[in-house]
C-alpha cells in the first residue's frame, strides 16, 4: 500500500507540475515584457522578507506531523484528534505573530528597496503579507493527507486554482499592467483554495469534527517541545542559510541584480520541485517505514532512494547547465543572462542540497531534531560571512559560494553521521564511498554530455530544443548501462515497468 499510495502521489505530483512548469514560464515571461526588471526584484525580494517571518512557525508543524506518524499508523483517531486540535491553535497563534511582525518590518522597508522607483511599495508589501499568513488559518488540516499519503488530492486541487490563478493574472498584466491587482488575484484563490482543501479533508476524515475534551499526554507534550526547540534553531539557521541570498544582493549589489538572479532560480526551482514530487511522497512513506518496520529494512529502502536521488539530481544539474543560457537568450534576450561561473556554482549547489535529501529524509522522519539543532545555525554563521565578504570581491557569485562553502563544512558530515549512528547502526564510511562514487560518475556524465552539445550551435529553438534532448538523453543511457546490473536499479526498474502497465508486482519487493 505505501508503494501504490507513492506511485499514486508522484505521478499527480508530476502532472501538476508540468502545467505549473508551463504557466509559470507564461506568467514570467509576461510579467518582464509588461512590469520590467524591477517589479520581478521586489518580488524576489518580498518573498524572501515574508519567509524570514515565517520562521514564526518555525518547525512546530513539522514536530506536530512526526507525532502523527505513529497515531496514524495504529489507526488511533483519539490521539490524532488531540494532535490536531493542538495543531489548529497553534497555527492560528502563528498566523497573528506573522501579520504582528510583518508590520513591525514596515518602518524598514526602504532600506532595501532605496534604488526603485515602484510605487505603493507598501501595499504591495501588506499583500504579499496576507497571503502569507491567512493560510495558515486553514493549511493545517493539508498536512493530515500527507501523513496519510492523500497528498495527490490536495494536489489536484492546486493544480485547478493555480490554472485558473495564473489565467486570471496573465490577463490582468496584459489588459492593465496593475501589480497590485495581480497580487489581489493571487491572494484571494490562494485564500479559496486553502478553504476548499480545508474541508475536503473535513468530509474525509470526519473525527475531525469530534469535540475533543481530553489534553495532549505529558509525554507527547515534552517530545513536541523538546522537537519543536530544536527545530526552531534548525529553521532559523536554514533560512539564514537559503534565503538570505536576495537580501545580501540587493543591499551589496542591487534590486535589478535580483531580478536577473530570480529567472535563475525560477528554473532551478522548477526542476527541484519535480524532483520533490518524488521525495515528499518516498518522505512519508519513509515515516511510515519507521514507525512499523525494522532498521534493516529502512537501509535497503535509503539505499534505494539514494541512488533515485542521485539519478534525477545530477541528470537536471546537467540540464540546468547545458540549456540554462541558450533558453534564457532565447526566451528574455542575452541581456538577462550572468556570468557563465556564477550558472556552475548555483548548479553545483542545487546538486549538492540535493544529495542530501535521501539521509536528510530518514533523519527527520526518524525524528532526529535535537541532537543536530545547533548545526545550522553554526552553517548560517559561516554562509553569512563568507557570502558578504565574497560578494564584495566576486560579485553575485560570491553569495552563492559562501552557501557552498559553509554546506561543505557541516551538513555534509553531521547529517549522515547522526544517521548512520542512530538509525542503521553501520558504518559511515559507507555514505561516503557511495557519495563519492556517485560524484565521479556525475562529474563523467556531465564532461561527456556538455562535450557533446558543444557541437550543436546556434541560438534557435531547434539548436535549444537538440541540447535539450542531448542533456536528456545521454546521461540516463550513461546511467543505465553503468547501474543496471545493481539491486536498487533493479528495483526501480521495477516500479517504473509497473507504472507503464507492462508489470504487475504480486509479490513483496524486497530489497536486499
């Protein structure tokens, strides 16, 4: 059941992304064509400020769905009740810290948008402001559905209002070219949508509607607390970490820089969130796998996500590097592109975050949050310092080398250290041989590929569209014929068979 409800979940998960993916790249392109380089810079920009205040909420949910793995599992609809009602007050109190701080921010604002000439800044602001906190009045009961691995339905009903979102605003910008209608659109669907989601999951589960008289037990409460403690440190380093990165080029550089970086990242997200539609789905079956079945078990499925998540990581690293230029060029015109280096340190840091979602997957669903709650905070310490002093010296890259850097002095080694302790009880050595030979096979895959679409020139779409295929193509034939003879390759060889219909599992899959 945790396979299909996987398979299940991914495969909505992809197709909601494609239309995304699509009407996203429709939106940016007429939202530069009617509002310019600026407007896209605040965007950035504010987005970043309203997830610095979201830290408010700061890992409580999160703490909240490990203590529902184990409740869910046993089908215990008691317990899940008390966890939710504690979950509904704790998201509203959240809610109202958030729009209490964005305020405060508002005396503020100048200081990082002294160089545009946009107007009505501060209302732009209180919209991005809403929108941020009045989900969290509804967003609660979504999360149920992944703990019981239903993401796909709250799925399909994203992919319907973000169809109809994005429809609406394309032709606001093309009619009015009015920014603050645009964001008016886009806060009320996302405000219907977070309504509809909340009681669809109400008819679904309706001992949600129970009156729940009795408290939470002491021993729940102290691993929440003691989880939610660590997770605020966890997250407040984390953002210092990622998305600190518009705020250090706007000050040191300016807001237009953002605005040329914010294409960049757009198409790095999009393929980081495809690869997502896979692991939030493999996540909570992993919590699910945790909570039931043996240590041995939980390492022959890692093992299996890892060699997953090395294959999509490092196939659309080299996509991102071998397309990223010729379509921006293509699309905006070569004025919007960077410095070629500055493309091969973000490219080489969307692959190395990666590579960690595998362990960092079994690390947070085995609720491993104490022992590490220090450690980014002492990683944001180093990414602030060394991005503001590299960004004086090597411009935009150096933001972006400094997150490498201190990525590669911490979380690469405390991560798989506290799981390999804890969890499987084996022997690190094992993540890092397997890390490094998946690494030389990577750097291989990608000298050949990016060799090979070095002969197609041009700047048509036919010469995109032909180094598209390349950097496609080429790195999973490299893949199959290095992998295919090993037992994780043969079991996602499996599934994949079973997702064309041309093979039916009847039998348990075990890994070994």
């Amino acid at each position: 059941m945790r396979v299909k409800n996987s398979i299940i979940n991914i495969s909505v998960g992809i197709g909601n992304q494609l239309i995304i993916t699509l009407l996203s790249f429709f939106s940016r392109t007429v939202f530069i064509q009617t509002l310019g380089l600026d407007y896209l810079g605040i965007n950035g920009l504010f987005t970043n400020i309203l997830a610095m205040l979201s830290l408010a909420e700061a890992g409580i949910g999160s703490s909240i769905i490990y203590s529902l793995y184990k409740p869910v599992a046993e089908n215990d609809e008691h317990k899940i009740n008390v966890l939710m009602k504690l979950y509904k007050k704790t998201y509203t109190i959240i809610s109202c810290i958030i729009l209490l701080l964005g305020l405060m921010v508002l005396p503020f604002l100048h200081l990082f948008t002294k160089d545009t000439s946009i107007q009505h800044l501060y209302v732009i602001y209180i919209l991005f402001l809403l929108n941020t906190a009045i989900p969290y009045l509804f967003t609660y009961r979504t999360n149920l559905l992944n703990v019981y691995q239903k993401s796909y339905i709250a799925t399909g009903i994203f992919s319907v209002s973000s169809i109809l979102s994005t429809s609406l605003k394309i032709g606001i910008l093309y009619r009015t070219q009015n920014y603050i209608l645009f964001l008016i659109i886009d806060s009320t669907i996302t405000v219907i949508n977070s309504a509809i989601l909340f009681y669809v999951v109400g008819r679904m589960y309706p001992f949600l509607k129970q009156k729940v008289t009795s408290k939470l037990d002491l021993t729940s409460k102290r691993s929440i607390l003691k989880n939610v403690k660590a997770i605020v440190l966890q997250n407040i380093g984390t953002y210092l970490i990622y998305s600190t990165d518009n705020l250090i080029i706007s000050y040191y550089v300016n807001v237009a820089a953002v605005g040329l970086y914010s294409n960049y990242f757009m198409f790095i997200e999009i393929c980081r969130t495809f690869i997502n539609q896979v692991f939030n789905n493999i996540y909570y079956s992993i919590g699910n796998l945790v909570a039931k079945e043996s240590k041995e078990t939980i390492f022959q499925v890692y093992k299996v996500t890892m060699l997953l998540n090395f294959w999509l990581y490092s196939m659309f690293a080299i996509v991102l590097y071998v397309i990223m230029e010729p379509l921006i060029t293509i699309w905006i015109g070569p004025q919007f592109l960077m410095d070629n280096f500055v493309l091969l340190v973000l490219v080489v840091t969307f692959y190395e975050r990666g590579m960690r979602n595998s362990i960092s997957a079994v690390k947070t669903t085995a609720g491993i949050f104490h022992e590490d709650r220090y450690v980014p905070l002492l990683q944001a310490a180093i990414n602030l310092v060394c991005s503001i002093v590299l960004v004086q010296y090597l411009g935009i890259a150096g933001v972006f080398i400094g997150t490498l850097i201190s990525a590669m002095l911490i979380p690469f080694w405390t991560t798989p250290y506290f799981v390999y302790k804890q969890i499987f009880h084996k022997s690190i050595f094992h993540y890092f041989f397997s890390y490094g030979y998946y690494a030389l096979i990577g750097v291989g895959t990608s000298i050949v590929t990016y060799y090979v679409s070095s002969f197609i020139g041009g700047e048509s779409w036919r010469s995109f569209i032909l180094k598209a295929a390349v950097s496609l193509v080429l790195p999973n034939l490299i893949y199959i014929i290095v992998f295919y003879k090993r037992t994780e390759f043969k079991y996602l060889w499996g599934i994949c068979l079973g997702l064309l219909g041309k093979f039916h599992v009847k039998k348990k899959v075990v890994v070994g």
